[in-house]
C-alpha cells in the first residue's frame, strides 16, 4: 500500500474535572470524551525521498515538528523504519487554540494510517505509547468512539455499548471567538488557584449518568470556565447568555477557546448564531455537528 486515508474527528469534552497535581508535573484529571463528526482530513503517501514533508490547506497549523502530524511520523519511523519517506497532506478545519483536540487527532490519524501503510507493524499498546509522548490527549483518538479518561489522559475507559448509543449523533454547535488559550497558561491558573475538584465527587456524579440515574445535561462541567472566564469575559458572557436566555446546556470545550452547546432538533439556530456573532464578532467560527465515531474511516 503506498497511499492512506484518515478523518481525523474535533472532540469535546462533555465533562472535564481536574483533580489534582502529579509527581511528574502533569494534573489528574476525569474527562468524558466524545469526538465528533465535524474534523480534519489527512493524506498519507510513501514518497521516494527520505524524510517526513507537510502540505497543509485550510485553517493554519505549525510546520516542521512543531506539527505533532509531522512528529508523530518521526517517531513511528524511527521504531518502524521504512524505505523512502513519507509526505502528509492536511486539509484543516479544526481551528487551532480551541481545546478541540486538533492537533492530537492529527497525530493520532498519522499512527493510524501510517501503522496501515506499512503493514500493521505497531501493536495497540506500542500505538497507544507512542500517542502519549506526543500528548496526553492523543491517545484518546486511537480509540472510535466517547471514551472516559483518567490520570493525565492515559487511563482510557471506552464507554459500553449502551452508553455510547446514548450519546451518538447528539446534535451540538460548536464555537470559538477570533483568540486561542494557552493550555499550559489554562493548566498554571488552575494550580495558582487551587481550582481542583474531588475526584470521588466526580466519579459519583459521572456513576449517575452512567446508570441512567442522571441526565448528560446535569454533568457537564468543565473546571477550566472559572480561569478562562476570569481573563477572557467574554467567553463567560456568551456561555452565560445561551443558559439563561435560550436554555441550552452550553460549555467550554477542553482548556478553551472553543465552546459547545448541546442542540434541541428544533433549536432556534438563527437566534442562537447571532447572539454568538454579536458577542464575538464577523471572525467567529461556527460549526453545526454531531457526536459521532472517532478513527473507524481509514481508506487505503
């Protein structure tokens, strides 16, 4: 095989606690994860020349291995070595700064197809350690649809069956102003600020839900609003405006920029999309999906 195709979903986290510090720098944190139908598209091709080439289109995305796509390939092929080398072809849609996921789904969309062109050389633990040293949201997208996460993101608990259907092709919008935020700016206020939640607190509530004693709508929180929302109002604002005003349940996506709000089949999407572009401006992106699988298309 000498070409690969992979969809390379958005996620949001539908619930986002964190926990407290790690010895080795990083936070625990209890995250329920879903990715979406809405994401980026990759193009992988063995090329004669060594070496591992980017060409991406669409939303801008870092170069070189600043590009976790491109760091991602290096180390596959520094375990798997192959002849020739390798060009990757992006087409971006995930904004970048978002707390969508983007990058950490193209890298894991690059272990995926790369492990099919050359064969299936890597096997489902060796792809979930290379996913976590290039991030700890990575791994997640190796797996095809809502997951839980624990620690700094390498425990994953796939939901069951059951769990899953309930949350498949949920309608939401997603929506992010014209500025990104830092995820190690998001991390450090939460340590300065002793924002943590207790993790058998989360763990009751996220039992609830799964036994079907608890609404999806009653366990999403995500402890990064309160810091973001401290230097970035308007993010506050907005989420504030769509609970109260329209009665949607609306949350910050990740460590932010990027929000969600779960959407009703009959929502008043005109009165909803200009109440976001009056609070952020003509440069807001605006992305009606679903919850969907993550990796299950890979085309070869």
């Amino acid at each position: 095989m000498e070409t690969a195709e992979v969809f390379c979903p958005a996620k949001v986290n539908l619930m986002l606690a964190v926990t407290g510090e790690r010895p080795d720098g990083y936070r625990d944190l209890i995250s329920l994860v879903a990715p979406l139908e809405f994401g980026d598209r990759l193009a992988l091709r063995r090329v004669s020349k060594a070496g591992v080439s980017l060409k991406s289109s669409g939303n801008p995305v870092p170069s070189g291995e600043g590009n976790l796509a491109v760091r991602a390939a290096t180390a596959f092929l520094e375990r798997h070595p192959a002849d020739g080398g390798l060009e990757l072809e992006l087409r971006k849609s995930i904004p970048l700064g978002a707390g969508l996921g983007g990058g950490s789904s193209d890298a894991a969309g690059v272990l995926l197809g790369l492990n099919k062109l050359l064969g299936f050389p890597a096997g489902t633990q060796e792809l979930h350690d290379l996913a976590l040293g290039i991030g700890s949201d990575c791994p997640l997208f190796l797996h095809r649809g809502p997951v839980i996460l624990r620690g700094r993101g390498e425990t994953i608990e796939p939901l069951t069956p059951a769990e899953a259907a309930g949350l498949r092709r949920r309608r939401l919008l997603l929506f992010k102003p014209f500025f990104g935020v830092p995820t190690a700016w998001a991390y450090r206020e939460i340590a300065r600020a002793g924002a943590y939640s207790s993790s058998d607190a989360i763990e009751a509530r996220l039992g609830a839900w799964r036994r079907g004693e608890e609404p999806l709508e009653s366990i999403m929180t995500n402890d990064f609003e309160s810091v973001v929302g401290t230097k970035y109002p308007a993010v506050a604002l907005v989420l504030a405006a769509l609970r109260k005003e329209i009665g949607l349940s609306a949350l910050l996506s990740g460590s932010g920029s990027a929000a969600f709000a779960l959407l009703p089949e009959a929502a008043p999407t005109a009165e909803i999309d200009s109440l976001i572009r009056d609070a952020y401006g003509p440069h807001v992106f605006l992305e009606q999906t679903r919850i969907g699988g993550s990796h299950a298309e890979i085309r070869g």
